[in-house]
C-alpha cells in the first residue's frame, strides 16, 4: 500500500518548471501573432501603395498625363495660413512670403517621403519643360527661386496672379506621400496697382483647380471668423455642396482660446453650431508663431509643443474642460496630418481598380503612338505608299467639298457657319461700293455654309445692286455729251446723250458690285477647307485601315496652299468674264437700249426726245444754272406745263412725271419680253427683229413721232432749255435701270455659278492632282520630309519608348497592388 501510495501520481508529482502552456494561452499567442503579421503585411501593402502612386506621379508630371490621381487642393482667404500649413506638412520652412499676397501662383507640391532623405531635397520642374532641374537644400534659395519665377511670370503676362503653376517635389524623411496644390488666397479687393478683376481671377481659378472629384478640398479659414459670417463657405459650397470632400481646418487656433472660459462655449464653437451638419468635423489647429531662423528639429518640436500647450488650455484653462471623447481627434496639428495620410490611403486604395484601367488604356495608347511613328519612318523610305495615301486623302477633301456645296449639315452650321455679319468681317469686305445702307438679305442672321452660303451671297448681291440709285449727272456732264452728238449732226442727240450718260454710269457703279460679289464667294468657298477637313477626320476615324494625315502639316499646308490657289484663279476668272458681259451690255454697238419693249415702255418720254431730236438747233440751248429752270429744280418738270405740251398731249405728260423718277423699279424677268407687242404693231415701225443697227431702229423711232403728227411749235421752243436737263437725266436713270436688270437677273448668276460652282464639282481634284503629284518623286517628298523631320520623329519615338517603359512599370504594380485588395 505504501509503494502504491508513493506510486501514487497526487502523492507522488513532484514540480515541473517548463509546463506545457494551456490551450487558452496558445490562442492568445498565435492571435498576437496573426495581428503582427496582419499590422506588417498592412505597412507593406500601405508602402507599396504610396510608392506606386508616388511613381505614376513622377510619370504624369513628367510626360503631361492628366490621371486622376486624388491630391489635395488647399484653399482659403489671403493670410489664412495655408503655406504655413505646408511648411509644417513638410517638416521645415521655404515658402516666399508678403504683407499682402503671398501666393499667386499655384504651387503643385510633391511630397515624397524619402527615410533616406535626412536633409529636404527639393526640385522644381523647368518652365514650359518636363524636365526637373538640380536637388536644392537650403531654404532660402528655394524661396528665392519660388519669388523670382512669380514675379517673371507675371511681369511676362502683365497679370496680379496667373493659373500656371510652379511644380516643387519635394523628398524628405519627415514628410508623407501627398501632393497637395497650394493655390492663391481670396481676397475682397484688388490692391493697389493690381487689376481690379483681380479678386474674381482667383475665384475662377481656384473652382477650376478644385472641381476635379478626384481632389480632395483643404479648406482653411482663421478662428477668429464666425461661422455665420464665413465669407468663402458658400464658395466651397458651390464646388463640393455636402463636403464629400471636403476638409475643413480652422487655423490661428490659439487666438480664439483666451475667449472660453465655460465648457459649453468650447463645445458649441468646436461642433460649428450647426452651420456645417452633423456629420462635418472641423479640425482645429494652432502653428508656432516664431519666425525666426531656427533648425528644422526645432521647428517640428515647436509643432509638437504647440498641439501640447492648445489641449492643456482646454483642459485646465477652461471650467469644466471641453468634450473631449468628441472633439480631441479633431484638435491640433498631429490629428490633422494623421487624418490627411489616412484619407489620402483611402482614397489611393479606392482609386487603385480605376487606376489600373487607365493605365491599361494609356499603353496601349501609347503603343498605337509608336505604331503611327514607325509608319512615319517608314513612310520616308515608301514614296509608292505614301502617294497613295495623299491622294486618296486630296480625293477625300475634294468629295466632301461637293457635298458641302450641294447642300449638307455636318458639321453643326451652329458651330461652323457664319452669319452675314460674320463673313463681312472675316472677309474683310465690311460693306457693298456704293451702298449707303446696310444689306440685309433674307436669312442674314443664320449660319450657313457651303451651297447656302453661296447662294446668299448672290442674294446680297441682287439687294445691294438694287438698292443703289442711279447717281446724279452735273449740268457739266450733260452739257459736254449733248453738245458734242450734236455737233456730230443727225436727229438723235438727246437719246444718244441719255445712253452715253447711262452707259458711264453703269460701268463706273456695277463694275466694283461684280468685283466684291467675287471676292464674297471666294471667301465663301475658301472657307469650306476646314470644313472639308473635320468631316475628313470623323469619316477616317470609323476606319482602322485609313492612315491618319494629320501629322503630315507640310502636305496639309500644301493642299490648303493649292486649294485656295485654285478658287483665287476662278474669282479672277470670273471678274473677267463679268466685266466682258458689263462691257457688253454697256456698249454702243448693244441694242439694250432701243429694244422695242422699253421704247414702248416709257411712253411720251419718246416722244419727248423725238421732240428734241427734230430740233436742229440742240447747240444753241442753255444748259448753265442761269437757264430757265428755278434753281433746285433740276430733276423736275416746269411748273408751267401747259405751254409745253398741247393738249392734245396731256395724258402723255402725265407718264413723263412717272418716268422722271430716279429709281425705276426693276420689272421682273418673268414677265414676257413683248408685253407692249399690240402697240409696236400698230406703228408698223418697231417689229421685234433681233439685233439691229442702231441708226436704223432710230429712224424708225423717228418715223414713229411723224405718224403720230408732233411737231415742235414754239412753245417747246421756249421750254426746251429748261426740261432737256431733267429728261435726260430721267431717261439715262432708265436705261441704268435695264443694263442693271439684264446683267443682274440674265448674265451675271449664270457667269458666277458656272464659273466658281461647276469647276469645283468638276475639275478640282485635277487640278490639286496636277499641282501637287504631278511631281518628281523628291519634289513630292519635300512635302513631308522637311530637313531634320525624320530626326524629330526619332526623338518622339524615344521619347514614347521612355513613357512606355515607366508606363509599363507602373502598370505591373498596379496590377500587383489590386491582387492585394
């Protein structure tokens, strides 16, 4: 019994030092473990996220790509502290600053964080360049160059502040990975010297900076502004109306501290009295105030010091203290950098998946680039393929400027069309010669291009020339023609004289209206190359297998050269052909004006000048100012008419006062050419017989004035002087009248249509053809290959290779990072 007592293992166990932990214990051991490694791998993912990010942000600055990477764009009033702020963000002190304006451009800061960086290495991308120049170490040279590319900028663009930021990156052990874009402050009134524009230029800047949704909005105003009195909340609110995102920090905390003195006044300020909703957190922050020259250390211990003294106050300095489980994440510097880093890693790691398309999207962009390149470089050595391509893309313009001459919509008129006014001052051509009055033809507030442009262009034409009275004769002028037929001898002075006076007058007043209806639609037509061009580009991009023409300028410019060459040659073409139907019209041998229908037309006024030429003694009259007509009474007939015409003759008095009017108006060309054919007829005399001598239709007039028993009595004799002015000058006006009506409604539409319309839908491509690959093949290729062309398009091909290559990389980390998500 004793051995098995001893044996026994409650009698007998004796102490064990190394025992076996329980099952409880190796739980909590293997948990504290699986925390380890979670907290690890979670830095590692965190570290590899910045740095990935860090990198296609080197990548989008140095190449230009526009990523919608999140960043943080500080804004606020002008001395609310922003760049106070990013000094403390950064770690130490560099930031230019003014009694008045400290920013006014925006500075896109890059920080980079660098545990190898003991010292702040800061860079700052070249003006107008990719480029970043040398690392700079001390602060106040990088303050300087800050300040002198301001003030060079501005100086340059004659402006208080300018949109184009300066880009600063920044690499420091004491910084996190954050870009954050530094922005000018508002302000209420432009300084002096300043424009006055300038306080809504930065308003319209910053909304545009801030807009994107992928930045994030850092917005500082002082403690010392009441919430009900923010004078830039509702600028913010426009840009982001529910704060999504939107970080709010009041700075110049310590100011407003001194003012608490009861735990309720602290806690209504801190939760913004409602004015920013429930769930809107403010945060408050006090930075140190010393501006003096002292160490980076010293400067991040100050941060630090300052945070430690603003939670003592509140506290200890305030009854009752303050809310702390509510409002102390909120309080101080160190809470608002942790809360920016955190944030910014959310936004990194919900941005990642869309990241990674875009970067898929960007190579392969990228590599359709250097396919397009490498076409290029092996265009210059292919001359066979590249006439090919040129004329099937001069073919291509050619068709498309047909189509827009027949009548088409695409593009928008809205957008490519011009109104009258448009064209008048894009032509340069403001007005019609010899208008007074603006024309205004029907649909002149419309745009319009191609065929409907042209066609009212014509319309302009026919208002202008219709408008235009016939101008006014002197005595002089009158005197020297009808003196002058009449010393010739014959019985035709007084028609030959009205004619004569016509015909100067109609060339003299048509001749420039044809001349600037020319240039009107050389414009027109001219203007439809660009038009051409864009309907060119939507067509070739709905096929892959149709090279894009568009990097070839020297071609472009070309084929523009050509095609405006060819529509200058048909305008000048066209004068001439005009010009020979007004020379036509205007001659003395034309039977214009003694054709059958407008004798018969003007009635006693025929008669009249019957009258006159029957009188041999046409020298003998007074045409001077001191004749029988009362003065200002040139162009009217004598008061005292019954002494001019017997009786027997007053309805025919009556048409020559309807006669004398300056402006007849213009029949219309519908009407048959022989409406007066039954009273030709009855004289027997004026039969229609197609072109005639002039003197042998005269003697027939003349014969006409003897059948109808006039003859000149004297008081004709006495009235004579004084009514010859005035009816020449009204029979010349209707004569102008009908070299006016058949250039206009007969010769001139059917010359300018055929002579600008037809050779355009007919001969244009010949003639681009013949100019422009009609050529040797070195002529040819001087279009495309200018010296040192193929040298640039190697250097844009190794360019492209370097933003493939970094692009790629980037890609492969990307691709990593979202296998982790």
């Amino acid at each position: 019994m004793a051995t098995n007592a001893l044996l026994s293992p409650a009698a007998g166990r004796t102490p064990n030092p190394k025992a076996t932990p329980s099952p409880s214990a190796r739980r909590t051991v293997a948990d504290s473990a699986s925390a380890a490694a979670a907290a690890a791998a979670a830095a590692s993912d965190t570290k590899a996220r910045f740095e990935a990010y860090n990198r296609l942000q080197a990548a989008a600055v140095a190449f230009g790509e526009k990523l919608p990477i999140p960043e943080i764009v500080a804004i606020g009033g002008q001395s609310d502290g922003k760049s106070s702020l990013l000094e403390a963000l950064l770690g130490f002190r560099f930031n230019v600053r003014e009694v008045e304006m400290g920013t006014r451009r925006p500075l896109v800061l890059q920080m980079v964080h660098d545990p190898t960086a003991l010292d702040p290495r800061c860079r700052f991308q070249e003006e107008d360049s990719e480029e970043y120049g040398h690392p700079m170490v001390q602060a106040a040279a990088i303050a300087d160059l800050i300040k002198q590319r301001t003030e060079s900028h501005l100086r340059t663009i004659k402006a208080a502040v300018s949109p184009k930021p300066i880009v600063m990156r920044a690499e420091y052990a004491h910084c996190p990975n954050l870009t954050i874009i530094d922005t000018p402050g508002f302000v209420l009134k432009a300084k002096k010297g300043e424009p006055e524009r300038t306080p809504e230029e930065i308003l319209s800047m910053v909304k545009t900076l801030a807009s994107p949704p992928h930045r994030l909005i850092l917005f500082l105003q002082q403690s010392s502004v009441e919430w009900c009195s923010s004078l830039w909340l509702d600028a913010i609110r426009e840009i982001d109306p529910t704060f999504r995102r939107t970080m709010i920090v009041i700075s110049k905390f310590d100011n407003r501290l001194k003012e608490f003195t009861e735990r309720w006044e602290v806690d209504s300020y801190l939760s913004a009295s409602g004015y920013l909703g429930d769930n809107i957190h403010p945060f408050f922050v006090a930075l140190p105030k010393d501006r003096g020259t002292i160490s980076n250390d010293e400067f991040r211990r100050q941060i630090c010091q300052v945070d430690i003294d603003v939670l003592r106050h509140l506290r200890d300095g305030v009854k009752g203290g303050f809310n702390e489980d509510k409002f102390a994440p909120y309080i101080g510097f160190s809470c608002l950098r942790k809360y920016l880093e955190s944030e910014l890693q959310k936004r990194y790691k919900e941005a990642a998946p869309a990241t990674l398309a875009l970067l898929e999207q960007r190579c392969s962009d990228v590599s359709m680039d250097l396919s397009r390149l490498d076409s290029k470089l092996q265009a210059t050595s292919d001359v066979s393929q590249l006439r090919r391509s040129a004329m099937l893309h001069a073919a291509s313009i050619c068709t498309h400027l047909r189509a827009l001459l027949d009548g088409a919509a695409d593009p928008a008129p809205e957008v490519w069309g011009k109104t009258t006014e448009e064209e008048q001052i894009h032509s340069g051509i403001n007005s019609w010669p010899g208008t007074s009055v603006p024309v205004k033809p029907p649909n002149s507030s419309l745009k319009l291009y191609g065929g409907a442009a042209f066609e009212r262009v014509m319309h302009e034409f026919r208002c202008a020339t219709y408008s235009m009275e016939c101008p006014q004769v002197s005595r002089e002028k009158v005197a020297n023609i009808l003196l002058a037929h009449a010393g010739r001898g014959g019985s035709s002075g007084m028609t030959e004289a009205a004619a004569e006076i016509a015909r100067a007058a109609a060339r003299s007043w048509l001749a420039p209206l044809t001349e600037t209806a020319c240039d009107r639609l050389a414009f027109v037509l001219q203007s439809l190359f660009d038009l051409a061009m864009e309907r060119s580009r939507t067509d070739d991009s709905r096929y892959q297998n149709v090279e894009n023409m568009d990097g070839y300028v020297g071609f472009l410019a070309a084929l523009r050269c050509s095609y405006y060459k060819f529509v200058k040659d048909l305008s000048k073409q066209c004068k001439q052909i005009v010009r020979h139907h007004l020379d036509s019209v205007t001659s003395p041998y034309s039977h214009i004006c003694y054709e059958s229908d407008f004798l018969g037309g003007v009635g006693s006024v025929a008669n009249t000048l019957h009258r006159f030429n029957q009188f041999t003694g046409v020298a003998s009259f007074d045409l001077s100012d001191s004749g029988s007509l009362e003065e200002g009474q040139e162009n009217l007939p004598p008061r005292d008419e019954q002494h001019m015409t017997p009786p027997a003759k007053a309805n025919e008095r009556e048409v020559l006062k309807e006669s004398q009017l300056t402006v007849p108006e213009t029949p219309s060309p519908d009407l048959p050419a022989d409406i007066h054919g039954g009273k030709k007829k009855d004289h027997g005399n004026m039969n229609d017989g197609g072109a005639r001598k002039r003197h042998a239709r005269m003697a027939a007039y003349a014969n006409r004035g003897h059948h109808n028993n006039v003859t000149v009595g004297g008081d004709d004799l006495v009235s004579r002087s004084g009514s010859s002015y005035s009816s020449i000058c009204s029979i010349s006006a209707q004569y102008f009248a009908k070299m006016r009506e058949v250039l206009i409604e007969r010769n001139v539409p059917s010359a300018l249509n055929s002579g600008f319309l037809t050779p355009c839908r007919e001969r244009l491509f010949l003639a681009l053809g013949f100019e422009l690959f009609a050529v040797n093949d070195e002529k040819f290729m001087d279009m495309f290959v200018s010296p040192g062309a193929v040298d640039c398009i190697q250097n844009e091909r190794q360019s492209l290779l370097k933003r493939q290559k970094i692009l790629l990389s980037c890609l492969s980390e990307f691709k990593n990072i979202s296998r982790t998500l």
